[in-house]
C-alpha cells in the first residue's frame, strides 16, 4: 500500500529538517509499507520503500537494515528523510523482527539475507542500479556483513558507530561487556511487539534497571543473566560460554573480510565515549592503507548520542557524502578527517587520523603525575570482586555513559590516582594514549583499569578515555611484569590551570565484568578471591600524543 505523509507528518519533518539544520527538501515523497522479500532458505523480511513521489534515473536506493523496527527513530531520521531529496529508502526489518519471518539469531545470517535483499532490488522497475548502505550501531554490522562479498551496484557507505567485529566487542582486550550485551539482550530478546518504544528506553524504567542491576551482581554470570532474560536469548549464555575469540564460533560475528574487500567510498562516523569507537578508527586506519576513498568523522557522543546529539552533524555529512556519490552533485569534502576536540569544544579537520603529533611523557611518583624522570617508589591497591570497583562514566551503552565527575570513584581505596601540577599552558593531545606500566599481583587472575582524567580548577575530575588490560595468568606470583595498555582514542585540550590525573584501578563493573580472581569461567564460576596490584613507579609511564603544548609540568 502506498500513501503520502499527512499534515503531521509534513509538520514533523519540517520541525527535525530545522533541527537538524538539513537542506530543505528537493521533492515529495510516498510510502510503500510491507515489501516481502524472499530469502534463499524461505523465510520473508519485511520492508518499507520511502520514494521520492516523481522519481528520476538520477535516484539511487540507500539499504538499512535494522533489527529494531521500521518506526523511530529510522523511519524519520533517514527514510522519510533522505527520500524527501531523492532517494529511494528501503528499510527493512532483519530476520526474526518486526514481521520479518523465522527467529532473531543476532548478527549470524546478515550476510546471506542482505544479499538477497540485493538480488531482490534488481527486479525492482525503481531500481537505477546505483546502491548505497547507512545505518547505525547493529545497522552499520548489516553493512559489513553485505560487504564481505560487495554487491557491483554498491556506490557508497555510511557507517554510522558500529562493530565489524563483533566478538572482539563481546570480549574487549579478554574481558566480557556485561552490561552492554546484557542489557541488549534483555532488551531485544523480549517479543517484538512487547517491546519499550525508543523514547521509553530513553527514559528508563526502575524495575527494569533494578533486575539487571541484580542480575550484574549475581553469580553465575549466566545463571544471573537468565534472571532477566527467561530463557529468551539463547545467544547470551553461547557469547558466555566462548571467551576465546580464536574459537571458530566467533567466524559468523566476524565482518574483517569486508575491512580488507570494500573499495567503494566510505563515510566513518564514531563518538569518543562510543562503545565502538576503537572498531570505528580501526576501520578507517584499513580502508586508508588500501587507498579506498574514505572520511572519518569522530564526535564527543555517546552511543545513544550519536542519535540524541550528533543527528544535526551526522546526517547532514552522510547526505553530502550521498550526493557526492551518487549524484555527482554538492561540494567535495574538504579534508576527509573531522574530529571534535573535548575541552575545546572545537572541531578540526585534517588529510587524515590520527594527526602527527610528538609523544610526552609522564612519570607516576609518591607526590603526582610528573613530567620528568623522578625517584622511584612503589604504590599498592586491593581490588576485592565482592565489592568491586564500579563503572562510572566512560564508553558504556547506560544511561551513566560518557563524561562524568569521578570524584565517588577516585574516593575509594581500591583506586590509585596521581595527578600532575597545574597546567601553566594548554595542552592538547590527539590519538592513542598509551600506559607502559610495571606492576606486580599475589593473585595471577587480576586486570588493571587505566583511566586519565582532566581536573579542573574547582577540583573536578572528568574522564577522558580509558581501557581495561587483562593480566597475564601465567606470571608466577610476586613477579613484576611489564605491560602495555592502549587507551582508547581521544582528541582533548586541557586548560590552563588544569591538571591530568591518572586513575588505576582494578576494574569497572559491570562495563567490564568483575574477574572473579579465582581462574573459573566467568560464565559458572562462583568463587571470588581479591588480588592485591603493586604498580613499580620507575617502570611506569604514561605517554600523550601531544599536538600543540608548552612542556609538561
């Protein structure tokens, strides 16, 4: 059935096209809902089809593929949209999903499905044979499982925060994100029809976060789990129950074939504190080495605020980037690279990421966070999973996500800080901070959270990026080893008068699930034993891509 928008829809593409500050629209459009495709082994995905109402041989067809419906915030952001200034939008419910026939197995048959979907739209009469892919988070995944084998009639992407590799997601550096892959599972196992709109995720619901709040304290991890999702998201217990990424389990989650195939022009876009962002630069750092035409836009959003806050951003570059390529039309961009700097507040851009820049280096000591080579000393915490050290901020799929004041966290005594001088000049760093640090443990089963913080006059101390390192189980007891933790990229000015603060601790439940410290599974085990860390100050530096600063204090 087609039909065209009504007076409120009109109203409300006019009220989001200013809020976006998009270009007005070219066109009027239609709507043709409840498109069947036909799967290779029989099964139906639905789809809606936004056209432009007089279409022309100039109007090429964006695929997005979404296992969360075919409403909001889709249908408004990028169907209605994008078809409003010429395109064809064919958003399609993934298999399992909103009338999309057979059951919901996440991210495992994307790749066989969107081809057929593909193979669908050439016996389209509206298909001009010029395809583009967008979407977001598990959206931008169905791109990647398309591009594993890229269609001839593809022309261009926008990746909008999302994973090519979803098991490295799952197990970060050796660790399980409990809470982001349970709490998507206990949303998006529950009956499509059952489920809580957008807004209504947005705003929370007490019971809800009350049972994943047990259920992220409770042991066993699996056990715990099943306490929220009844059994209905048999796909928890199996990422539970493979923690080794080499596991040919993790072959079907894996999307690196479509990093190294892809040679069609590539739109990138992450956020700082984005659950993805490290998958997002590692993407773009490929697709550069091979030559592919590709532009990185990276924003100080959140996952959810990739939508709540980047759309004004987001969507007005993957309409350039669409026109650009598939019409030939609007201004070419003018440096592939957009990065927003925190602390600044500024956007810069640049030929390419990360920018050149000269590694400085500090040194941790009794008294701070120094910039010389200063006396050695040794500094000790204990990290005891029955009370774990919490999450607070940082690149995390909870309402908590993104910069926050650490001052509760950095309270506690299982959390080691050391904090430089005031500034007396700006310093700006862009890139991959990096921690070489000497420490040793009494208990083998232990990992090291390394996070820097900005301080502020006022003592405040906001997050700036952050990783979790497992430690090596094989290290005898008591014997100091030597590693390195990569924190996740950033690009962040501190101010004059402001200070750096290295936070270390022993981890951050339940962005990373607790290790229990005994060498069970994470997914039955139920013993916990504490592990006491002792960081060697004379092997421990932490080194700042540094783009523009006076010397550090």
């Amino acid at each position: 059935m087609t039909t065209s928008p009504g007076l409120a829809a009109r109203t409300l593409d006019r009220f989001f096209g200013r809020l976006r500050k998009l270009p007005p629209p070219r066109n009027a459009y239609v709507v043709e809902r409840g498109l069947r495709t036909p799967t290779r082994d029989g099964f139906v995905l639905v789809s809606d089809h936004y056209a432009p109402s007089v279409p022309d041989s100039d109007s090429a067809t964006i695929l997005i593929r979404t296992p969360y419906g075919r409403g909001m915030p889709n249908d408004i952001l990028w169907g209605r949209t994008f078809a409003a200034r010429g395109y064809h939008v064919v958003l399609q419910s993934c298999r399992g999903t909103a009338g999309s026939t057979d059951t919901f197995q996440p991210m495992v048959r994307e790749a066989e499905d969107a081809h057929d979907t593909v193979g669908w739209l050439r016996e389209q009469p509206w298909f001009n044979g010029k395809l583009a892919t967008m979407g977001m988070s598990y959206l931008a995944f169905t791109q990647w499982a398309l591009l594993t084998d890229p269609p001839p009639e593809l022309r261009a992407s926008v990746m909008i925060a999302g994973p090519h590799d979803f098991g490295k997601a799952t197990w970060e550096n050796g660790s399980f994100a409990l809470e982001t892959f349970l709490g998507w599972s206990a949303t998006n196992s529950v009956p499509f029809e059952q489920r809580p709109s957008l807004f209504q995720q947005l705003a929370g619901n007490r019971k809800r976060a009350s049972k994943l709040t047990s259920a992220f304290a409770g042991l066993p991890t699996v056990d715990a789990g099943d306490t929220v999702l009844n059994g209905r998201a048999p796909w928890y217990r199996e990422w539970l129950e493979h923690p080794d990424l080499t596991d040919p389990y993790w072959r079907r989650y894996d999307c690196t074939d479509a990093v190294r195939r892809v040679q069609t022009p590539t739109l990138l876009v992450g956020g700082w504190q984005d659950i993805f962002v490290e998958q997002t630069v590692e993407q773009y750092a490929a697709l550069r080495s091979r030559g592919v035409e590709v532009a990185l836009t990276l924003g100080p959003w959140t996952h959810v605020g990739h939508v709540l806050k980047g759309s004004s951003v987001i969507d007005n570059e993957a309409l350039n980037w669409f026109d650009l390529h598939l019409r030939d039309e609007g201004p070419k961009r003018p440096q592939p690279v957009h990065t927003f700097v925190t602390g600044s507040d500024a956007w810069h851009a640049a030929p390419a990421w990360p920018p050149i820049s000269t590694e400085t280096t500090w040194q941790p000591t009794d008294g701070g966070l120094l910039g010389t080579t200063a006396a050695g000393g040794r500094s000790t915490f204990r990290y005891d999973p029955t009370d774990p050290t919490p999450s607070v901020g940082g690149r995390r799929l909870a309402a908590g996500a993104g910069v926050r004041d650490n001052a509760d966290l950095e309270a506690r005594q299982d959390v080691l800080t050391f904090t430089t001088p005031a500034l007396t000049a700006d310093l700006e760093f862009e890139g991959f901070p990096v921690l070489d640090v000497s420490l040793s443990v009494d208990n083998p089963h232990a990992d090291l959270f390394v996070r820097i913080c900005d301080v502020d006059g006022k003592g405040r101390s906001r997050n700036i990026t952050d990783t979790l390192v497992r430690l090596d189980t094989t290290m005898p007891v008591g014997e100091v080893q030597h590693v390195t933790a990569r924190l996740a990229p950033c690009a962040h000015r501190l101010r004059k008068g402001h200070r750096l603060r290295l936070q270390l601790s022993g981890g951050a439940h339940p962005q990373h699930a607790r290790n229990l410290g005994t060498g069970e599974s994470l997914s039955t085990g139920t013993g916990l034993k504490a592990a006491v860390h002792t960081i060697d100050h004379d092997g421990t530096r932490l080194t700042l891509p540094v783009t523009s600063a006076a010397a550090p204090a």
